[in-house]
C-alpha cells in the first residue's frame, strides 16, 4: 500500500490538499452549511487501505451487497474523522440488495459505488468517468476474485465475467456457469465475495482520484461503439443513451439490422 500523504488526508476527492478542509471548504459545488447541518458537500476523502475495506465488505454483505460496498468506507472514515460520517444513516443502502429491492436491475455493489462517488466528487461531469471506471471493470472482469482467510462459505466458486451491471444478468450468467442454483449458499458467497472485489475496487478508484490519477484501463467495446455511432446523441437515430453492454438486451434485431454477437 503507498504511503498516505499529506496530501492525500487532506484532500478533498480530486482535489489538491489544503484547497478544501472539512468545514471551511467554500466552492460552487457546495450546498450552504445551513442545508447540511453545518458540513458542506462534497464530503472530504482519506486515502484508504483497499484490501483492509474488501475484507470489511466480506462480512458486511450480510446486510446485502449495496450496504457491504458503501458502509465499511464510511465506516473507515469515521473512525478516521468522525462527524459527518460517523451520523451517515447506512442501514438505508440496504434497499439495493438484489438489484434495489430485489428487483434484479442495477447490481447493488455498483449502486454502493456509485453513490460513494458521487458522496464524494460532487458534481455530476466529475462523477461520470470513475463511475464508467467501476461499470466497465464489472462488466469485463471474471469475477469474484476475492477470497477471505475464514470464508463463510468454505467451497469453490467459478469466475464468470457478467457483461452487463444489471443483478439478473449478472447472476443468471453465473448461475449457468456454475450449475448452481440463485438461492443457495454458492450463490450467496459468490455475491459475497463479489461484493469484497467492489469493494476494494472502488477505494482504488477513490485513491487514485484523490491525487488527480486514473486507474481506467478498460474501454467500450466494439459492438457498444458500434450501436451508439447510431444510435447515441447526435447520431443518427439519437433514440438511446448508456454504455451498457448493448448485446446483453439486445438479441432479437429486424432483418436488416447489423447483427450484435451475443454475449
């Protein structure tokens, strides 16, 4: 692990040190004191310890994976700085367990680093890129890779890459790889430690922004540049936004339209 620096305390997310300190901090991007009970937004950064916080997430997941991402660093944070973290009400991100509510749409260790960012970077131009940075590492990577010192569950669990950062899709793509079924204790750890895999992914993004860095080595790929160059703004048709792996949806297409390689 690098050495925290001054700096990088300091620092407010992709900010330098010494330009924003927890309650002096004074920009455009910030809601008055009196909106936030006296802590402006976006809330301050520490550097902290990926594989420390993935280990947290681990066991944190019982409370679902949105809740394992999102409260062992704000948790880690308020030890380190107290208030505001240390009142942060986290038992709310248990609604995006299972896809928000059970619903299988936006996997909730996405959503938990999601909305850690944007806790984070404040205005949404800032937020996009690390947010793709997470999406796009999701999507591409067999996943989960982590593994703990006491698994809850002592078994082997197969690596799939999801192609998609929607739960459905996720697990149902592990679930065929696996030959597991969804509810069950395989699939249960998987999520687990899936969820310690995003977990420490994201505090490596949040590092790395602090000083102004990018850790994003993954890029669209072929078919998704393919269908925005007619389908995105300006294109075009201009009927659609996102950067979703397109083939994921998308596998019924009219006769003459360019064929998308399932994924």
């Amino acid at each position: 692990m690098k050495s925290v620096t001054r700096r990088r305390v300091l620092g407010s997310f992709g900010l330098a040190a010494g330009t924003c300190v927890l309650s002096s901090c004074q920009s455009g991007n910030q809601v008055s004191s009196s909106d936030k009970g006296g802590w402006g937004y976006p809330w301050p950064y520490v550097e902290l310890d990926p594989e420390a916080t993935a280990e947290r997430a681990y066991y944190a997941y019982e409370k679902g994976c949105m809740y394992g991402v999102f409260a062992p660093v704000v948790k880690q944070l308020a030890e380190k700085r107290g208030e505001p973290y240390r009142s942060f009400p986290v038992n709310m991100m248990q609604y995006g367990a299972g896809g928000t509510g059970g619903s299988g749409s936006l996997c909730g260790a996405l959503n938990g680093g999601a909305a850690l960012i944007g806790l984070f970077a404040g205005t949404e131009e800032r937020m996009k890129k690390p947010i793709g940075e997470l999406f796009l590492w999701y999507e591409q990577t067999e996943l989960p890779v982590y593994t703990a010192r006491k698994p809850v569950s002592d078994i082997d669990i197969p690596k799939t890459a999801s192609h998609s950062v929607l739960c459905h899709v996720s697990v149902s793509r592990w679930c065929a790889g696996s030959g597991y079924k969804s509810f069950g204790d395989p699939r249960k750890e998987r999520c687990r430690r899936l969820t310690a895999d995003a977990a420490g992914k994201i505090v490596e993004i949040l590092n790395a922004r602090l000083v102004g860095e990018s850790l994003s080595g993954a890029e669209l790929n072929e078919d998704v540049k393919t269908c925005k160059s007619c389908h995105t703004k300006g294109s075009i048709l201009s009927n659609s936004r996102g950067t979703m792996n397109c083939g994921s949806c998308h596998f019924s297409l009219a006769k003459d339209h360019p064929k998308i390689p399932a994924t």
